[in-house]
C-alpha cells in the first residue's frame, strides 16, 4: 500500500497561513467583536478556522483510479491527508438608525439594520496533498477525462461550446459574498430585502426538509461539513406580518411570504466531479476527447442550469402560530429546485463523439405542515414535520438512460416528474445521569425521517437518480460490459422478462424503495462547566448503513475552539445493500479531523 504522509510534508505557504492563525488565536484571547462609529453604530464580528482532515479507510474498488488508470491505487488512502481547508467568514453589521440621528426615520423606523458576511475557503489539496489529486486535475484540463461542462441549453452540450467546470474552483478554493442585506421594521411589519438564507423545514443532521435554498453537497452537508456552511443564499426579497398577538384559542400569528426573482439568482448547487476530490463519490471519471484508444466510451456531463428568467422565479408563503398557549403549527407553500438533479442521456456530440448527459433540476412545488409542543408524559418536545414535493423529476433508468442507448443515440431521453411525500417525527429531550455529569444535563435530540414516492408502480420502478451500483462499476474495471450497460425496460418494469429466453434481467442502477428512511440521534453534555462537549450523532437507515460521528470540542477561550470528529459508516448484507442516497454512499470515506476555530463574538 502507498501512502504519502503528507502531514509532515507542510509547505512554506501552509506553515504561514497556520501559524498566522494561531498567533491570531493567541493573541486574541479575550477578543470581541469590534464595535466602532457614531453610537456604535458598525460591528464586526465572524470566525476562521484551520482543518486537517485524514483517510482512516481505504476506499474501494468501485471508486478507485479513472478512465486513464482504472486499476489504480485507491483514491484515499488510510493515513494521508485528503483535506487541509482554512476557513474564513468575517460579518459586518451596520445599525442605519444611530446614523440618522434626530432624522423622522429614526423614529418613524423600528429597526432599520444592514449585514453583509464573506464566506471563502482553501483547500491545500492540489497543492501539497497526495500528488495523484493534482495529477487528476492535470488529465481533467488536458481533457483526458470526462468533460464537466455547464450552461443553459442542451445546443450547447451538444454542440461543445457549454462552459468547463474546474474541480479547484469547487474542491480547492472559493470565495463570494455569503449575505448581504438590509432589515426594515415598523410596527407587526418586518421585510428584508438582499442575499439571505430560509430554513422552514426541518434539518437536525441531514438537511433532507430543508430545501428552500440550495445546499453545496461536494462535501455531504451535516456528515463532513457543517449544514450552515453548505446552504447557499439567494438573492431575495422576504417580509413578515404580524396577524394578531391573541385570538380566541390562537396566539402569536404570523404570515411570511419571499420571493426570488429568477431574472436575477437561479442557483442551484455545483455538481459533483467525479474523481476531482477526495470527497468524490463513485463511478470514477470515465475517459473524455483527448483520451487514450481504449479507455472506453468518452463522456460529457453536463448541468443544465436553470435559464435566468421571470418563470424560474422561487417564492414561497407560510402561516405560523401558536394553538392552546402550547402548540406551534405552521403551514407553507413554496417551489424551489430540488438538490439533487437527475441524469438524463441526450446522445452523442458530432465533433468528438462524446456521449452526452445532461442533469436536469426543474422547479418543483413544496406543501408542508409542521408542529411541535412540550410533552410533560415524555418530558420532551415533540417535532412533527410532512411535505409533499409536487412534481419532483424522478428517475427511471430505461426511459431517461436506456431508450436513448436503444435508439443508437439518435433520441435523448426523457424523465417523468414524481409526487414524493417527506416526513419527520423527532423528540428532543434534557436529562441528566449524575453519575456521569453532577453538574450539566444530556440534550438527546432525535428523529425519524421517512420519503415515500406516491408514482411508484411495479411498472415505474424508480431509481436513486442514476447511482450505478458498485458491481456494475467493478465489471467494468474488470473488462466487462461498462457500468450502465443493463439499462433496458427491466429496469423500469419489474414483471419483464427477456424475450428470447424468458430470464429477468439484472439493472445497473441502484433501486429506490416506494417507502424509505432514516433515524438520527445526536446526544450531548457539557463538562468542565462548558468548557468541554463531548458528542455522539448516529444516522442508520433503512436500507443497511449506519454512520457513526463521534467528537469532542474543547473551549479554550471564549473566542478558541479546538474539536476532534471521526467519521464511521458501515453497511450490512450484500455489496449493493445499503448503497443508496444518504450516508450509504459514504461507506468506504471514514476519516477524522482536527480543527481550531478563532471566533470574535
């Protein structure tokens, strides 16, 4: 086995920014946030912090090497660095009041605030990691491999001419104006109008409800990075009135509608690159134009984003209250583009013959209903949460893949859209265990999250948006058919049979169950009177996996915080249980990680 110890092989760049920061922390132990101008007007306040993240695993076959070297060493590598990511997000917020002094808006005004925040990282990776991660990146620029490609219009994958994604600016380094906006209140009326983050749903670890705004998931939100870090604002507008503070049975009634122009921000999340990071999930990066004779089949994937424009617009309603001084219940409508996109086949470009996918993300509407309340016979609040994503694309492998591979290519695929139903039961409870903490309780936070597509017939046997099993992918490292080749209407129907000799035949994409899920419990205390936070979360699902996180965060000062987490997935019976959206597509990515975080708060 090879393994680069690349933590002892820290480069003069590295070596600065780290002791940059710690001098910082050092220095600064007793630092706050700065408060400056007329009235103190202006604050500044944010955190950055310093990661090291190591492979405790070797992954498997099915996600080693690329089109280039199919039987290559494994990608991540038990011992080597496959993460070294500085994090920086500094916050300015402005009180607009101070400043107007003895001006009528001041007084006319409730509120009148303004914030923006920076969010950027860097990630080492490419360049001072284990070298094969810049090698990767070196055949994806050659065009070695698969093209990564984005645009508008599916003319522009098939002509060649859509815009090429660079895994450094995904994986290796970012930087963009994370919120910036400005508050309004007068009376029951408060608006917001800027770039800005909405959470209705729930999102204990796994931000599955939680849709409103988009989510980075390179690196999967709640497992190896914080959910708050991976949403992305949208450029909204967003007011909230108050109904009334008391009617009859109801209290604290409040009505909130945003809306997000689509002529001004359709983002949606970067897509994943296949082979560009250690974070990357399976196939490997499959062969592109200027690939080797004999490394198969030439792959162009593309991501066909939302086009800028009024009917791409996101909006959305709620109505909150409180019922019997005791019971929060909500209701909201909004649309939204789902997370995860779909893949579907589009044929093969005339100048390179590349064969050509096009994910596809299409606004969905979004009805949900939530409540929650103290329960004194559990001594826990109860959390219950159901949505109904209305026209999600859904994925069946033969209609959006194999019809395609059956026409010669000479026809695209096409997808249906689904009616799923999402739902969340949780209990969150304090108690203490003196034996363990005299002095500080256990917070026990827990649920149960369930899908269940509506569509789902034994003739529309949908699949886990094109994941391929890892059987499919080891055949074809093996010489066979390439992974996806079984994509015909056996996979859509379960009663086919062939027609020749009457067999039912296998289907290279992982299933979708009509009913699904996962629980999650995270338990925590505090000891050494806050100082010390030790954690555990686990997530098992339905289908096989069960990831374990434990970690620990140790204060050193109110502004310093060192934490070590570990990442554990396991998954039961055969190689394709288990395998499937969620923590199942993590089992071969264990690693830990060490961080200090400088915080002024």
């Amino acid at each position: 086995m090879n393994v680069d110890f690349v933590f002892i092989k820290m480069t003069r760049r590295q070596w600065s920014i780290g002791a940059a920061l710690l001098l910082i922390a050092l220095t600064s132990a007793t630092a706050r946030a700065f408060e400056f101008g007329p009235e103190d007007a202006f604050n500044v306040r944010g955190k950055v912090y310093a990661q090291y993240t190591m492979a405790t695993e070797d992954s498997q076959e099915y996600s080693n090497g690329t089109a280039i070297d199919p039987a290559g060493t494994p990608r991540r590598v038990t011992g080597n660095m496959i993460q070294n990511r500085y994090f920086y997000a500094p916050e300015f917020e402005v009180n607009f009041k101070r400043l107007l002094r003895k001006t009528p808006a001041r007084k006319w005004l409730d509120e009148l605030d303004g914030r923006v925040t920076v969010w950027g990282f860097y990630d080492g990776i490419y360049d001072y990691g284990p070298k094969g991660w810049a090698q990767t990146i070196a055949q994806i620029r050659r065009e070695e491999l698969q093209l990564n490609t984005k645009g508008y219009r599916i003319s522009e994958a098939m002509n060649q001419n859509a815009e090429k994604r660079n895994p450094r600016d995904i994986y290796g380094a970012s930087t963009r104006f994370n919120e910036a906006y400005v508050d309004m209140a007068k009376g029951p009326a408060w608006l917001r109008i800027g770039r800005q983050a909405i959470s209705w749903g729930e999102a204990d670890t796994i931000g599955l409800l939680d849709a409103n705004n988009p989510f980075d998931t390179n690196i999967q939100p709640g497992v190896f990075m914080d959910l708050d870090e991976a949403r992305i604002p949208l450029w909204t507008i967003r007011g909230t009135y108050e109904l009334f503070s008391t009617w009859g049975p109801f209290s604290s009634a409040f009505f909130e509608a945003y809306w997000v122009p689509g002529w001004l921000d359709t983002t949606i999340g970067p897509l994943v690159v296949q082979s560009g990071s250690p974070f990357s999930l399976p196939p490997p990066a499959n062969a592109g134009p200027n690939a080797p004779a004999g490394t198969g089949p030439k792959l162009q994937i593309f991501q066909h984003l939302p086009e800028p424009s009024t009917a791409n617009s996101r909006w959305g309603t709620k109505l909150q209250a409180v019922v019997a001084r005791d019971y929060n219940l909500a209701g909201w409508f909004y649309t939204t583009f789902p997370i995860a996109p779909v893949p579907v086949m589009q044929g093969i470009t005339q100048e390179s013959g590349l064969v050509t996918t096009a994910l596809e993300n299409k606004l969905t509407n979004v009805i949900g209903v939530a409540g929650s309340f103290y329960s004194e016979k559990l001594n826990s609040i109860i959390r219950t949460e159901v949505e109904l994503f209305n026209g999600e694309p859904g994925f069946l492998a033969y209609k959006n893949i194999g019809q395609s591979v059956a026409s010669g290519f000479s026809k695209p695929g096409s997808y249906e859209r689904t009616n799923i139903l999402r739902g969340e039961f949780g209990l969150d409870r304090n108690f203490f265990i003196p034996a363990l903490n005299p002095t500080s309780s256990f917070l026990l936070v827990s649920s149960i999250v369930w899908f269940l597509n509506t569509d789902e017939t034994s003739h529309k046997d949908f699949r886990a948006n094109g994941i391929q099993k890892p059987s499919a992918i080891e055949r074809q490292q093996k010489g066979g058919a390439p992974a996806g080749f079984y994509s015909g209407p056996q996979c859509d129907n379960k009663n086919y049979v062939d027609p020749v000799t009457g067999e039912h035949l296998p289907c290279d994409f992982v299933n979708m169950n009509k009913l699904d899920g996962f629980g999650q419990v995270t338990l925590r205390t505090d000891l050494m009177h806050g100082t010390l936070t030790p954690q555990l979360t686990t997530i098992a699902t339905a289908r096989g996996a069960i990831l374990f996180t434990p970690s620990v965060v140790y204060r050193l000062t109110d502004n310093i915080l060192l934490d070590i987490k570990y990442v554990n997935t396991h998954t039961f019976g055969s190689l394709d249980n288990g395998y499937t959206l969620g923590v199942g597509l993590q089992r071969d990515r264990d690693e830990v990680f060490v961080r200090a975080t400088f915080q002024l708060n």
